[in-house]
C-alpha cells in the first residue's frame, strides 16, 4: 500500500466510522440487506449477469459491496469472470477490513479471501471473478480507467460530507465509462446528484429506498 490507510472509529456496536468524513462506511442496521438491495436490486442483478460482466464501484471501503455481488455471481453460476474496479482514496488496513466484515456471518469465508489478497493483491482474487482495487483520488483515477462499466456502484459517503465524490466532472467521467445499457445505483437520492448523472447521459429513475428511507437513485445509460 503506498498511501496511509483510513483512520477508523468504532461505534458500539462495531461499525466502522471514517474519522476524515464522520459517516459510517455501512448502514449501522442490516448494511448487508441493504448493500443487496441498493446496488444489486438497483442495477437489476443477477439478472443481468453475463460472462465476463463489469462492475465499477466509487468507494472500496470495506469491501462489503464487492463481496456482496461475488457472492451473487457464484450463485448466479455464471460461467467465466466477473470484473470487478472499485476506485478508492483510503484504503482500510487488512487487519480493520477484517473487523469491519466480522459481522457478516454469511460472506466469511469470502471476506478471509478477501483479507488474505489485500496483503498479496497481485494474485487473482478467485478464478472466476477478478478484483482491482485503484488506489487515488477517483476524480483522477476515474477518467485515467480504460474500462467500460456494466454497472456502477455509487457509494461515496454522504454528498453532504464528501462532496468530491459527486462532483459534476465525476459523474460525467462515469457516465463515459458506462457501457452501452449499463447502468448505475446508489442509496442517494439528493437532487444535485440526479441532476449531475442526467446531465452524464444517464436516463435516471427516484425510487424507493431501502426500510426506512424513502427514496434512492438508479439510471441506464441508453
Ligand atoms: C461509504 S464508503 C464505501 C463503502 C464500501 N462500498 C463498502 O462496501 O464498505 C465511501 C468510500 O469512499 C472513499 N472515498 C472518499 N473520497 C474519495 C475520493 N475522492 N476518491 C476515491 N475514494 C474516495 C472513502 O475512503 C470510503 O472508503
């Protein structure tokens, strides 16, 4: 790793707070229901699965979203790779994605995988999904990728508290690099953020949010 790793507090009960924005990296109840129905529901998966399909996420944290969607294309039994990109500024530790993905009975063993190939990540992750992990500032990574999204997970910490990663130019970045009827979710629903993915060229739908919340955003690129 040649950049600091993200310094944490932990709330009672075990979730992850990063120290620089004051937001939680997952919500405090249920974050894995949640992370299913917002990025997976949100951009229409499994169901639109096919070989070699490409995810690009803003926003590693602890890696609850990738393992999330891994775990779904197992399930899917796909055959060839899923690619998965996530652009992230301030990577966890291994040790506090570790305590960060404890709680998360269900995706252990994907998550010891996971903690083992932060301190190697040269190897591929699994035979049938590969991991990237770019490191910097996605205002910058972003539009350096040569990749073409599937679908995007949108999942900076809240507008309000890390505006950069919603800024205007971002999101046209992602917009290019959206494959053709891909499309984009997030737990957002903020007008400026919808404006500025319209503006991208996506085709952008407010919908119900996860338990409580009232609204979310989902788009396709058409
Ligand atoms: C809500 S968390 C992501 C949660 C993650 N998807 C998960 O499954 O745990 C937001 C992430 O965005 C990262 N981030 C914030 N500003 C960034 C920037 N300008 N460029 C890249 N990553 C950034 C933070 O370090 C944090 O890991």
């Amino acid at each position: 790793m040649n950049q600091p790793h993200a310094h944490l507090i932990w709330t009672d009960d075990e979730t992850p707070i990063a120290r620089a924005f004051d937001d939680p990296y997952y919500s405090l109840a249920n974050g894995l229901a949640e992370t299913r129905y917002v990025f997976l529901d949100g951009n229409d998966l499994p169901a639109r699965f096919f070989p070699a399909f490409e995810i690009a996420e803003l926003g590693f944290g602890t890696g609850l979203s990738f393992l999330t969607a891994w775990q779904a294309w197992d399930r899917s039994g796909h055959a060839g790779t899923l690619h998965f990109t996530s652009f992230e500024a301030f990577p966890m530790s291994p040790a506090d994605t570790a305590r960060a993905l404890a709680p998360f009975a269900e995706l252990r063993s994907y998550a010891d995988t996971l903690v083992n190939w932060l301190q190697d990540p040269f190897m591929p992750i699994a035979p049938n999904v590969s991991l990237t992990i770019c490191q910097g500032d996605a205002r910058r990574t972003v539009p350096a990728w040569d990749g073409q999204a599937d679908a995007w997970f949108l999942d900076g910490f809240s507008p309000a508290k890390n505006p950069e990663l919603w800024e205007a130019d971002l999101m046209k970045a992602v917009g290019t690099k959206t494959a053709p009827a891909g499309t984009f979710a997030t737990y957002t629903a903020a007008g400026h953020v919808r404006q500025k993915l319209a503006d991208a060229g996506f085709d952008v739908q407010r919908i119900k949010g996860f338990g409580r919340k009232r609204h979310m955003s989902i788009g396709t690129k058409p």
